[in-house]
C-alpha cells in the first residue's frame, strides 16, 4: 500500500497542519488555500456553477467526498457532491434544472444535460429528529434530520471522505482527522466501526473498493468490524450490490479491486458461483480474469469506452461453458445448450446482483457467439464479422485462447482475417483452423448457426418436448381480483 504521501501544497505535514480525531465538538481544522493543492481548476464545470451560485445566495456550500480525496492525493476527481445548509425545497427553487429525489435520503439532483451534480443538505445522526430511522438490525433507513456542517461530518462513513472544500475561501475543513488518515494511507471508519456497518453492511464494499483504488491500507478495528458484519451483505438489496459491482470493475482499478475482493472474502456476495471455482483452485481461471481486468483498466485510462456485460460475461463464463458441455454430450444442439445454461446460471446469479437486460442480453450474446467462432468455416464465418457483438466475442475468444492453446489457431486466424482484403477472405475463411475438441463430437456446424450467423431453429424432437404454457385465465374487468397489469 502506498504510505507517507504529502498532500498538503508539497509540503512535509506537522502536527500544526494534521488533524487528530475529535469525540466532541471542538472547532475544525481549517487548511488556508495556499497550504493545499486542491483548485477550482479540480472542480468540473457544473459543480463550480453550483456551488458559486449556492455562495452569492448567501448559503454554505462545500464540495466534499471523494472528489476532494482524490484531489489531495493528486488523481484527478471524477465525482462532484456538495454540502449545504439549504433545504432540498430552498434548492429546488434556486436551480430550475434540479429535482428532489430519495424517500430514505431526500437529496437534490441538478442536471447539466447528461451530467448530474449531487447536492445534500447537511445531515444531523439519524437518532436526533423525526426524519431519521433504525431499522431492527441496526440499518438505516431513512437519514432525513438536517444538521451542521459538524454534524454532517460525524455521519459520514470514512474519515477521508469527511473533508469540505470551502468554495467562499478554497479552505479545506477537516472536523474528523481525515488529512491525518490520508497522510498515512489509511481508511478508517468514523466512529465505532460495528455500529457504521450495521448502520450500511454496503459499507464493508466501499472500504475494499476505496483502499484497492487508493492503495491505502484499512484500520485494524475497521477491518475487524468488516469481517463481524460482512454476512450482512448477504441480506442487501440485489440492485445495490449490483452497483457496487460497477463501481469495482468501471474505475480504472478493476484488476486491484478483483484481489482485495477475494483478499477479503467478500466475492461470494457477488459471484457466488465464481467464489466457489476460485476456492477450489483454479489459476488458469484467475489468469484469463487477470488479463481482462487489465484490459478493462487499460480502456479506462485511454479513455476508452467499456461495458458491464463484457466483465459480467466472464465471470460467469465457466460456469456457463460446463452447463451447457453437460447438456450437449446429452444431444442437445449447441445454442440451445448455451441458452438454457445462460438462463440457469443468470438466474442464480440474479438472486445475489441484478443485471439489467441491457446488459444479460449481449452477455448470452457473447456467449452463443463461442462455438461459432471457434468451428464455422466459409461464408458463415465472414458473415460473423457483421453481427453487432461480433468485437466483443472476438475479444472474449482471445482471451479463452490465453489459457487454452486448443483455441489459438482459431483466434490467430480471426486476428489476421480482419486484416486481409475482401478478394482473401473467401479462400480463407474456406481453408480456415476449426475447433472440433470442446463441444461434442458429430455436431456439425448447422446445429448452432445458419446463413445468417443467428441461432438455427430447433428440431422437431426438441421442441415437442418443450411444455406448453398455460394461458392464465382473465377475469372480468369489474372483478375487484383482477389480475389484469395495471
């Protein structure tokens, strides 16, 4: 982990510019603008216009979080959110372009076309008023009691995600000893650690993420309370854990994350079925991880764009791979093994994280597109390089070939075909290395594709085994059970 950083203008940090944990209230530490390095040229467009315009109101208002972290330790921030003492109905009538949103944690969204600045009145603890509420296992569920700039600071989860860049005076504002911890490299819990995990179990997740994107260490009584409480992850919501998965894997950071993950034990919270492989001992698997993780952070830091379902395709690849070996050895045609392990192992998956059908669709996409890429010959297989996902598959049979030399022809051969021109690639794709040692034997390449690269209809045999669906019976419309959608 990376230790000792100066972040405080290049200087040496003394005791008079490091703050210490307070338990009371006590004034702040307050870092003159010509003792740091964060500037308004850190600060993206839109979230200067909201904050200046948040000043000349007469209001307080604060950029804090991760985006004032990350510039003190010289990453350039990506996330904007501001603090201020207004109400979100005072904000919504100041900024047109906004809207309140959250039931659980009232907050302002103010919108700059596709980009969203996230603006949060000061919270008081949720014990202090009638807006806040403890669930029975300690989680909050509603963190609606407005407060101080002090109060805010005491609430939120990690001491270096409690600093405030003050844009009256380009201060920075310290209450809970977090440019202490980030002169040290370390991610430590506000307040008693069990208590701010039972508070949000998401939390656990947020430290392995933060200290993986950091390189920062965690504090021993954090990371004791991590491991008390992690079963709790258990119990979260699958669209939320879903975008802690985005957050790991989209940062630029996904191969550090991927590690500390499993580091902490926390991957069978996410990829159950991945968890129980990796467990068993599989290098060959984390070696063919490793190379798309890095791959993805490669695309991150030159700017280029990437997609969940890529990522998500290979986590759950192996598993998909062995369902649908078993079924075809069976006689089941190729594509429609694939499709019913895609079905079953998406299903099992969706019960721990959520993954919209924006991305499980291109995900079976990837998936179908395997055995075509590694078997059909002639017009079929130049007809592939047309299909919309046909990149993506491409890229993901690369990376099955890292680990597995019987698809290194067949990748080598697609890497050089792309290059030919279009009077070569006929004779090529006639002449082309074929796979025949995966999928079964005897299954001929009609039995997975036709003409048009798309799956080939199912047979006869196959099809009248399939069960008929019942049509559910309506029920009047002025029957007061109807079930008819709303």
């Amino acid at each position: 982990m990376k230790k000792g950083r100066s972040i405080l203008a290049g200087k040496k940090a003394t005791n008079k510019h490091v703050s210490k944990p307070r338990q009371a209230v006590h004034e702040p530490l307050i870092v003159p603008a010509s003792q740091h390095n964060v500037t308004r040229k850190d600060i993206g467009r839109s979230a200067l216009k909201v904050l200046d315009k948040l000043h000349e109101a007469g209001h307080a208002a604060y950029l804090v979080g991760g985006g004032v972290r990350d510039a003190l330790v010289g990453l350039k921030p990506k996330d904007f959110d501001i603090a201020t003492d207004a109400s979100p109905e005072t904000l919504r009538a100041l900024f047109r372009n906004s809207r309140i949103i959250g039931r659980r944690f009232r907050l302002v969204h103010v919108v700059f076309g596709r980009e969203i600045i996230e603006v949060a009145t000061f919270r008081a603890a949720h014990d202090k008023g009638k807006g806040g509420e403890t669930g029975a296992a300690g989680r909050i569920v509603r963190d609606n009691v407005f407060g101080s700039i002090e109060e805010d600071a005491y609430r939120r989860d990690f001491s270096v995600n409690a600093l405030y860049y003050n844009i009256a005076d380009d201060s920075i504002v310290d209450y809970v000893g977090g440019l202490a911890d980030l002169e040290a490299g370390v991610f430590k819990l506000i307040g008693d650690p069990l208590t701010r995990c039972s508070e949000d179990p998401v939390r656990v997740l947020r430290a392995v993420r933060l200290a993986a994107k950091l390189e920062f260490d965690i504090d021993p009584e954090t990371l004791k309370a991590m491991g008390a409480k992690a079963s709790e992850l258990g119990k979260t919501p699958p669209p939320r854990l879903f975008e802690e998965v985005l957050k790991l894997f989209q940062g630029g950071y996904a191969l550090r994350s991927f590690h500390s993950v499993r580091e902490h034990n926390l991957m069978r919270f996410l990829f159950p079925l991945l968890d129980k492989r990796l467990k068993a001992g599989a290098p060959e698997l984390v070696t063919m991880l490793d190379a798309a993780l890095k791959n993805t952070d490669k695309r991150v830091a030159t700017g280029k764009p990437i997609t969940p379902a890529y990522l998500l395709a290979f986590m759950l690849w192996p598993d998909v791979e062995e369902y649908a070996l078993h079924d075809s050895k069976l006689g089941m045609p190729i594509n429609e093994a694939i499709m019913a392990a895609a079905d079953s192992v998406l299903s099992t998956q969706l019960r721990v994280t959520s993954i919209p059908r924006r991305f499980s669709g291109p995900m079976k996409e990837i998936w179908q597109m395997q055995p075509r890429l590694e078997r059909v010959k002639g017009g079929k297989a130049l007809k592939l390089m047309e299909d919309r996902r046909f990149r993506a598959a491409y890229d993901f049979l690369c990376l099955r070939a890292s680990i597995d030399d019987r698809l290194t022809a067949s990748a080598n051969w697609w890497t050089k075909v792309q290059t030919l021109p279009e009077d070569a690639r006929a004779q090529a794709a006639a002449n082309r290395p074929v796979v025949n040692d995966i999928w079964p034997s005897g299954i001929s390449a009609d039995n997975f594709s036709d003409d048009t690269g798309h799956a080939a209809a199912p047979d006869a045999t196959s099809a009248s085994k399939k069960k008929k669906r019942r049509r559910r019976r309506r029920k009047p419309s002025g029957d007061k059970g109807s079930t008819t959608p709303s």
